[in-house]
C-alpha cells in the first residue's frame, strides 16, 4: 500500500483547470485525459480506495517566473478511454475541451477524476523544488516543469 505520502503531480493546461472548476462545482468531479494508462493503473492498485492528493502544474499559463503548483485537488480514480474517449461523454470533462476535437474523440488512454479541485492564492503556490520522485527519492529543480502526470512524495508544506 502506498499510503497517503505518494501524490500525482501533473499538468494540466491553465484553460481546462479554469473551465473544470466550474464543472467539479455542477457536476461533483472532472476528468482529466492522459495516455499515461500503467501510471494510473499502478498508482490504483497500490493506493486501494484511499484518495490521493494532486498537485497540478497549469501548463500554457499567462504567469511568469518560476514554474509553481498553483492548483489542487484530490484524485479518486480513473476510468478507462473508450475508443479515447470518455465513457461519459463530456459529462466530466471541462467545457473548454469542447474547443479541441481531439480532446474528447479518439485521443485519450485514460481519464483520471478529480474533486475538489481548487486554485491556490498567489502565496499558496508550491515551488516545483519541493517535490521529490517517488521511484528515485530525488528533489525536483526549481526550473522543473512536468511534461506528463508523475507519482511524487507528498511536499513538506
């Protein structure tokens, strides 16, 4: 079992997470596509029913400086694409994924759920060299910015 010291960290583009928010108030979660599927299947298996907290980098964002974690949330589980989309349509997906035809035909592996999803304050935002890799142990760089979803320790905070 993994227990609560492993988190995801992922990005997610700043569009989608402003447009999820929103959608997790109406509907009570969002779902996030990855084709990342082993990642998702592995951190299910070990945590068992427990949630997981998520730490979401807004990739495509307007902010300058260091990259931060400026959003959380909390993670309950994945489903699986079917032909790359979500099995409930666009029920769960932000609205702003509407834009992207892609985005919710045909592209996706999985769809990983959120709730509580919710962006910090400006002061709230974690350096990215607070997260350490949970396979190799090693702290991030400040200048870290995340490509795909990564299980990470849970930061000091």
């Amino acid at each position: 079992m993994i227990g609560n010291a492993v988190a995801l960290l992922a990005p997610v583009p700043e569009e989608h997470l402003v447009s999820g928010l929103l959608k997790c108030h109406q509907v009570g979660k969002i779902a996030f596509g990855s084709r990342s599927f082993q990642l998702f299947r592995d951190l299910d298996a070990a945590r068992g029913t427990q949630p997981v907290d998520v730490y979401i980098y807004a990739s495509a964002s307007v902010k300058f400086g260091l990259p931060k974690i400026r959003w959380q949330a909390r993670y309950t589980g994945h489903v699986e694409a079917r032909a790359g989309s979500h099995p409930d349509a666009t029920t769960y997906r932000p609205e702003s994924t509407l834009k992207y035809e892609s985005d919710n035909e045909g592209h996706w592996a999985v769809f990983w759920e959120v709730v509580d999803l919710r962006e910090l304050s400006k002061g709230g935002a974690i350096p990215m060299n607070l997260f350490r890799s949970w396979r190799s142990r090693k702290y991030f760089v400040s200048t870290f910015i995340p490509e795909g979803p990564l299980l990470v320790e849970c930061p000091q905070i």
